[in-house]
C-alpha cells in the first residue's frame, strides 16, 4: 500500500510556503543575511518544535520568517519544496503564502512574490509540477492592512489564483475581511479561509464563510462534523475541505484521519495535505 501510494500521482491543495523551511535552509539562510538564531544547529532548532496549541506553533513559525530577506531566498524557499514535492511525485500544488509577515519586517511585497514567482517556473519547466498560489491574508492583524496588502497585490492577479485566511482564529472571526473578501472576488480571485480545528466559535466561524464571505472551499473545517446542518451545508454548495492531519496532530493533539473518513463516508469532499511539512514532519 505504501508504495502504492508513493507511486500515484499527487495534488497538495494546503501548504504554506513558509511553513516548508527545512532547519538546514534556515541555518543557511541566516548565515547569509548575518541573522542570529537563537538555537545552535538544525537539530536543536527541530527539538524546539513543541506545539501544544496554534498560538504556540504560530509563535515559532513566524520567528522562522526573519531568515527570508532577499528574492533568491524567497525563491529557494520556494525550489527546495517543489523539488521535494515532485520527488514525491506531486503534479500539482496550491501553495499559501503570508505576505504580511514579510511586509511588516521591511521585506516588500515584490520581493516576496517574485521570488515565490521564478521558483515556480523553474520548477514547471524543468521538473514538470505545476503550481499555484493563494495570498493568505493574517486575521491577527487588521482588515485595512488585508486591503492595503491586495491593492498591493492588484500587479501580479495573473500569478495569483485566490486569496486566504489564515492565523490566529481566536476573537478574529471571517466577518472582519468580508469587505477584502468580496473585492478580491470582483477581481477574479477564487476564496477560501481556514477553520482551524477545535477554536473558539469554530461552528460560527464555518457558518460565515459559507453564508457571508461565499467561499469556494474551507481550509481545515473539521469541526464541521459536530453539527448535521453544516454538513449539509458544506455539501449542498459542494465545498471542498482540506484536512491536515498531521498538523491536528501537533496543534490540537488529534491525528484527524478517522474525521476525514467520516467526512467521505458523509459524500463530503476532503482532501489530505502537509500544511506546514518543515515543522510537522509531514
């Protein structure tokens, strides 16, 4: 079976760009931005990958940001995961990437789509995967930076295939980016959000993404199996879910694999995916 599923042709619908940097580019990367780490190799950095909740995972991965500087990082970041994936024998990949989270560190918008921008070429032509990018927007901070961050974005929409949600769900519901949300579908951009599992409001938060923001599918949604009439909900506008049960491991302490059974056994459309492979040894 192992093989077998080695073997099969692959999408990857839910992984964040960022959330791919292997310890060893990290370790490379500061060496050649003259940025210091605080852990002293590749292995002690991994054994500070204790996750017990979102904001903690959250917490670190955003600290791992501060080695991308340049458009050649950006753009090995980027190599190096195609290149990975496609040994994987993946075809294809929606990759999520935080713009804010390089903005607000002086890096500029065009430094980090660019790079993200050549990597993904390179990759189509010489190793024959063919990706896509979403920008996520960051629900932690506020929706006029969301808005400041597509107008940024209206140059490259022919390099971008939607837009996203993600961070920390706690008190920053969908309804705050409904009006970023419905810009960004005037401008052709396809819409989805995460539901993380197991947050505060989460139901509410699955509920207004279907009915208020439209989106074209949910990123996570698990929870969605505790309430009927979402399942219904989800499937009557044949919303696709993309489960990461690796990650649910790690953040939430629950291996999600027996909810995406339901989930098929339900006619619900799931999908397995990596989220954050550098960090969760997906």
């Amino acid at each position: 079976m192992q093989a077998f599923i080695e073997g099969m042709p692959k999408a990857e619908l839910h992984v964040h760009i960022e959330g791919t940097l292997e310890p060893e580019l990290s370790f490379a990367l500061a060496k050649k931005n003259n940025i210091e780490l605080p852990y002293d190799t590749p292995e002690a950095l991994i054994a500070a990958y204790d996750f017990h909740d979102l904001p903690s995972f959250l917490k670190i991965y955003y600290a791992g940001m501060s080695v991308l500087i340049d458009e050649d990082d950006f753009y090995q970041l980027t190599w190096d995961y195609l290149e990975k994936a496609a040994s994987q024998n993946v075809v294809y990949t929606e990759l999520f990437f935080d713009p804010q989270g390089h903005t607000s560190r002086g890096v500029s918008f065009d430094t980090v789509i660019t790079g993200i921008r050549k990597a993904q070429t390179a990759a189509e032509e010489k190793l024959g995967i063919r990706s896509q990018l979403i920008m996520c927007f960051l629900r932690n901070m506020s929706a006029e930076s969301a808005m400041e961050h597509l107008v940024m974005a209206k140059p490259y929409l022919g390099w971008l295939v939607g837009v996203g949600l993600d961070s920390d769900e706690h008190n920053n519901p969908p309804v705050k980016f409904r009006e970023v949300f419905k810009l960004a579908k005037e401008w052709g951009l396809k819409l989805t959000m995460h539901c993380d599992v197991n947050q505060k409001n989460t139901l509410e938060h699955i509920r207004q993404v279907i009915e208020i923001i439209g989106v074209d599918r949910i990123d996570h949604g698990v929870n969605s199996l505790e309430s009927d009439d979402l399942c219904e909900l989800i499937k009557s506008h044949k919303l696709g879910l993309t489960v990461c049960p690796v990650s649910n491991q790690f953040v939430v302490q629950s291996l999600t694999s027996n909810e995406i059974r339901q989930m098929l056994d339900k006619g619900m459309l799931a999908t397995i995916n990596s989220d954050d492979p550098a960090y969760f040894r997906a």
